[in-house]
C-alpha cells in the first residue's frame, strides 16, 4: 500500500471577496515544493472558499457591546440558512441564547447551518456556507486542471461539525469533485473472507479529517495536499459529490431529536413560536421543576379547557418527585389532556403514573428517569 502524504499549503494570504481562489492555491503548492502528480487531492477550507465569493452578513452595523442585538442577527441569518430544524437548546449564562441543530441549506446536518464569526480576517461579520458546496468544488477542480494539465485531480471542500453521540468536532466533506466520496464494499469479503453486507467507505469525510491533522483550526492553513490515495478513489470524470453523503428521506433515522420528536408530535415543533412558549430544554443538566414546567405547558398547548395543579409528591409511589392534578370539565377532554402529559414528561426523562382517576380529575405521580439511572 502507497504511503498517504499530506502536506500543509501554508502562506495563502487573508482571502477577500472576489480573490481568485484557483491562483492562491497554485502559488500554495509551488511554495510547498511539491509540484503536482496524477491521483492528487486537494481539500480546501469551505471558509476561504465563501471568503472568496462573498458570502458574508455584516455585524459593524452593531455595537460589540450590543449581545442582544448581535445574537438576535445571528438568530436571523441562521434561520435563513435552514431547512428544518432538527434540535433546539437554550444556551448562555442566561438561558437566552438558542443554539440549533439544523438541516443547512448547504445540504448537511450541522448546528448554526455552519454560520461562524470565526477566522473571519479580523472582519465583523459572520460567513455562510455556499448553497451548492458540490459546485464550488467542480469550479474549483476546473481551474485547476486547467492551470496544470492534470486529469486526475479530486478537490475535497471541507468544513467543521459535531457529531451524534461523539464529544468533539471533527472536519467533513462539505463539498467534492472527483473524487469517489463512498467507496461501496458491500458484495465483497474482508480480510477473512467473511462477506461484507453493510460497509460503505465514507472516503471523502476520511480525507476532510485527514487533511485538518495538518491544517489545523487556529495555524491559519487552509488546505492541504494529499498523495498516495488508491488509484480508482481519485477519477478524471465527474464523480457525485459530497451531496451524496448526505441521508435524507426514509434513509434519516434523526430527522428530529428525542424531545423534538415528542414536542413536535404535541404541537411544538422545534424553531416554531409554540416551541418558544413552552420553552426550551437547556443544553446542560436540568433539576426537575423547568422540566416538569415545560412538559405540563406542552400538554396544556392544546388543551385550551384543562387545567393543571403541580404541588409536592409526598405520599406518592416510591420516587415520585411531584404529583400533577389534571382537570377539565370534559371527561373526554380530561382523557386527552392526560395522554397528553404521559408522552410530554417522557420527552423531559420524567415517567408519569397515575394515581387516581374520577371524573372530576386526574392525579399523575411523577418520577424522575434520569434519577433512577
């Protein structure tokens, strides 16, 4: 197996709208002393690349002291760039801020649509990811193919997010050009010779991670050379791009996070006002009251009839925290106003047991799910 080399293309300039992108990466490679060769890869910070187009939204206009107004900006620019929201926490010291997980315009799940106000060149103001990272990727490997005769080169258009289930970021393939971005393994065997059934190669966000090993988030280097890649991973034809990496449709299991799915399913779904007024989780650890509140207000959101009287849970079932007596003059109205608050406190890690039931109302004996492990 060939080496894989990765070379950092340091010494590319503060990049502004309207800079020719091509041209600094070719001056990039000739200062690294590596020329070019057949196979090679270049994977390019998404950053530089909407630096160069443009895409940009102004915060001078704001005072730096004004965090309300500039977080309000942010707010508004972040949901022009989103397709749906997928999750939702409160964030700041105050619990003000709102921080999103979302499906981006871009095409990936990511928070903030991949807005950022950082490495921005001492500029106030906050880039947007391109709208088809794919075609900045093809213009990009246009021009360069052009400027050096080569067929086989791959541009791999990187940018940065978290991942389910992982603490970290990590860099992933926002955009490509020929390259073979899943490399499909499935019918072949592995080392033993036991059939591979599922295994598909997520190769252009293996060569993102790779190349950010020598680029880095705060060594002001933007792209990186890669060589030595399998031959049939790099083409001289148009290979799909890092589009198809993204699941969508039957294939996105995680189309909304746990409490969304449940507060969407109750009438609140994530980015909406009805979300607003019931209020949002908090990104850390919450005791049980703000839980407890929220999922009482989603359970009354369409029960316009009922009422709702939280007090202690003494004398409830072992590890009852509170008790909740459900009202409404309507006994079919007391029945959907409690299915409703059974499924909202699941969504809040809370378990709800009823007690006593009668006409005149309903008791539910709550338990807390993450306290008994």
């Amino acid at each position: 197996m060939t080496p894989l080399v990765l070379t950092p293309l340091t010494g590319v300039p503060e990049v502004a709208a309207g800079d020719d992108l091509v041209a600094l990466l070719l001056a990039a490679v000739e200062r690294a002393g590596t020329g070019w060769a057949e196979g090679d890869v270049l994977v390019v910070s998404s950053k530089v690349a909407s630096k160069a187009l443009g895409l940009a939204v102004g915060l001078d206009d704001l005072d730096p002291a004004d965090e309300p107004g500039r977080l309000a900006r942010k707010e508004s620019v972040v949901a022009a760039q989103t397709s749906w929201v997928v999750a939702e926490r409160a964030s700041g010291d105050d619990g003000r801020g709102v921080t999103r997980v979302v499906k981006a315009a871009a095409g990936p799940v990511m928070a903030a649509a991949g807005v950022d106000a950082s490495n921005t060149g001492g500029v106030d103001h906050l880039l947007l990811l391109p709208d088809d990272p794919d075609a900045v990727a093809r213009d990009l490997r246009a021009g360069l193919r052009t400027a050096t005769g080569l067929r086989r080169l791959g541009v791999v258009l990187s940018d940065t997010a978290g991942r389910a289930w992982r603490v970290g970021q990590t860099d992933f393939a926002l955009g490509a050009a020929g390259v073979l971005v899943a490399d499909d393994l499935r019918g072949g065997v592995d080392a033993d010779g036991r059939p591979l059934a599922v295994t598909t190669r997520a190769v252009g966000d293996e060569l993102a991670a790779a190349a950010d090993l020598v680029k880095g988030k705060v060594a002001a280097v933007p792209a990186a050379q890669l060589r030595g890649l399998e031959p049939e991973l790099v083409t001289d034809e148009d290979a799909p791009g890092a589009g198809a990496l993204v699941r969508t449709g039957p294939q996105d299991w995680f189309g909304q996070g746990r409490a969304e799915a449940v507060r969407s399913a109750l009438g609140a779904a994530p980015g909406s006002e009805a979300a607003r007024r019931v209020g949002l989780p908090a990104a850390g650890p919450e005791p049980v009251g703000p839980r407890l509140a929220r999922a009482v207000t989603l359970a009354l959101l369409e029960a316009p009839d009922a009422g709702a009287d939280v007090g202690p849970g003494a004398g409830g079932p072992g590890g009852t925290v509170a008790r909740v007596v459900l009202t409404d003059q309507d006994p079919v109205g007391l029945g959907l106003v409690t299915g409703r608050l059974l499924v909202a406190l699941h969504g809040e890690w809370l378990e709800g047991v009823l007690t006593s039931r009668d006409p005149a109302g309903v008791v539910v004996a709550v338990r807390d799910r993450l306290a008994a492990g």
